[in-house]
C-alpha cells in the first residue's frame, strides 16, 4: 500500500500549526465545492463548447482544409487565453474542451491539406510541444506529452529505420524514469508544472505502445515502413531492464540502502531474473518499472496502472509462448515457485520490509 506521511510525521511540533495556516490559505475556492457541483459545471462546460464549435464549423469547415488550419489555431489560441483568464471550473472545462476541438481541427486539415500522415504527425509534434509550455493545465499538459510522443513514435515508425523506433521508446522511458526520481527537485524549478503531467504521459505512451506490440502484433508492424525491421524483442526486454535497474539503484541510493550491498545485488538480481523469463514480453519489465517509481514516490495512480497492465502483459506473456499447454503451465509453475522462493530469501534475510506500514 501506498504510505503518505502527514504533517505529524514530517514536521517538529512548533511548525505544525504554521503549516496548516499555509495550507488552508493556500486551497482555491473550488476545493470546497461538492464533487457533483463539479462535474455537472464541467459537463455543462463541455456541452457548450460542443454546440460553439458545431455552429462555426458548419459555416468555415465544410470543405475547406485551410479554414479547418484557421479555425483551429484560434479556439486553441482563445484556449489558452481563457484558461489564464481564470482558473474556475467552468472556464478550465470550457477551455480544454475547446482547445482539444481546435487541435483536432488544426491537425486534421494540415493532414487533409497535404495528403501526408507524415505531415500531420510533424504538425501534432510542434503544436503539443508549445502547448505544453504554454497551457497552463495538468489535464492539456498530460495529453499533450501522451499525443506529441505517440506522434514521434509513429513519425519515426513511417521514416526511419524500424530500430530506431525502440531505441526512441527506451529513450522516453529513460526521461519518463528520470522525471519521476528527481520530481521533488524540478517540481521547484521554473516548469515544474510540467513534469508531472509530462512524465505519466510519456509511462502511458511506453505502456499503450507495449500494449500494442504484444496484443497487436500484425497492426503494430504494419505501421512500419516498407523493408523496415524492428529489434529484436528479447534486446528491447534488456534494454528496459536496464532502466528499471537504474531506477532501482537510485531508489536504493535515495532510501539510504547500499547498492552494492546485499540488499542491492538481491534487488538486481531479482530484476535480471525477471527479464530474463519474461524476455519475448518487454511490457512485464517495463511495467515493474513503473511499479518501483509508484512505490517510491507514493502514486496511487502509478501503481493502479501498473497493476492493471501487468496483469495484461502477464497474460500476453502466457499466450505468447511458443510451447503446449503442459509445458507453459510448467513454465509458469516453474517461474512462479522461483519467485515465491525468491520472496521467502527476501523476507527471511530482510524482516524489517515486513514491518512498514
């Protein structure tokens, strides 16, 4: 489970009190608006944005690919300038729900206007990115890291070299990993917020993008150019492996533990172990990733997603074997006794884990 300390635990007697003043007067007036309040001013935010963009479209878009261009850039434009007008419900709804109409808008002519998926993918890479500096909302910042990455992805999947697509995904998982382990850090520098939203965009690119390699094979590889050929799976299975090692390394740096120590070289091992049984299903390593930096910087949403996709991935990996029936039930009975054997090394030889609550 995931630990939050509170104040009483993080904070000498004498600055209690000052901290929760701070708190208090630090809360928005929308804090204390009950939740259907909230979801009913956002609906209906959503609900008149939708009836706006239908009137001018039926007017400007119909058949004209530049007016959609046009169109688009001003309700993302008018976008960000509502939502720094104000930061209410209403307004921040209305805002995203207008913005994305108009980045849809925008794309989708530039890719009607040039006949090119090329063209679009490079024109939803440069408008997320400005986006992501320039609207001020976690929501339109997630999206914009999830769309600009995917957009990469694909880009490079219908230009470049089939290879060099995985070594882009293990480098997104490299800054996505780094933007979680020195959060604290650069949550305090001038975009801090954007490393958030930022960095469970590029954890949901890295998992959507696995999702799809392993459940949709035959679709994933005909996103490729032509001739193209991927890397090898078991090489993308180490090379995601060796991020999560890192990860853990810092991790074991940051708790104080000794990397080189015993704790450290069970932690390693258990990590090579695993990658090595799940070689031919990268989404297993790359999600108990995404497990550790859940537990290490007390994200519930980060270990619900890696809850769910592990289990995903684990079934993939039953499926994916190229084996009968009796022998993958006995390869998952033989890997399943060697990790709870590991789990019994574990809690014999460090019985304080057994004591956090």
């Amino acid at each position: 489970m995931a630990f939050k300390p509170s104040l009483r635990d993080v904070l000498p007697v004498e600055l209690q009190e000052q901290a929760r003043a701070t708190l208090a007067t630090s809360k928005d007036a929308t804090a204390s608006m009950p939740w259907f309040v909230r979801v009913l001013t956002g609906f209906g935010a959503w609900l008149a944005s939708c009836f706006l963009i239908a009137f001018i479209s039926i007017g400007v878009v119909v058949g004209e690919e530049v007016g959609a261009i046009v169109l688009g850039l001003l309700l993302t434009g008018g976008a960000v300038f509502v939502r720094h007008a104000g930061s209410n419900v209403f307004l921040t709804q209305l805002a995203l729900s207008t913005g994305l109409a108009g980045q849809g808008l925008f794309i989708g002519g530039v890719g009607a206007l040039t006949e090119s998926e090329k063209v679009a993918a490079l024109a939803t890479i440069v408008l997320q990115t400005v986006l992501l500096f320039v609207y001020p909302d976690a929501i339109q910042r997630f999206l914009s890291s999830l769309f600009g990455s995917l957009a990469l992805l694909f880009l490079l999947r219908t230009t470049a070299p089939g290879v060099l697509v995985d070594v882009a995904l293990v480098g997104l998982t490299v800054l996505a990993h780094l933007l979680f382990l020195q959060q604290a850090r650069l949550q305090s520098e001038r975009w801090g917020g954007l490393v958030t939203p930022a960095a469970f965009g590029l954890v949901t690119t890295l998992l959507f993008s696995l999702v799809m390699r392993t459940w949709f094979h035959d679709l994933y590889g005909s996103l490729f150019r032509e001739g193209a050929t991927e890397l090898p799976v078991g090489v993308l299975t180490l090379g995601l492996a060796v991020v999560t090692m890192y990860s853990a390394w810092r991790v074991l740096e940051e708790t104080n533990s000794n990397p080189g120590g015993l704790t450290g070289v069970t932690t390693f091992a258990s990590l090579g172990l695993m990658a090595l049984l799940t070689l031919h299903t990268p989404g297993i390593i790359a999600t108990i990733g995404v497990l550790l930096l859940g537990f290490h910087r007390r994200s519930v949403v980060l270990l619900g997603m890696a809850v769910v996709f592990i289990l995903a991935f684990g079934v993939g990996y039953y499926y994916d074997l190229q084996l009968t029936l009796l022998a993958k039930s006995l390869a998952l009975l033989g890997s399943g006794l060697v990790l709870l054997g590991l789990r019994l090394f574990i809690l014999r030889r460090f019985p304080a884990a057994e004591e956090v609550r």
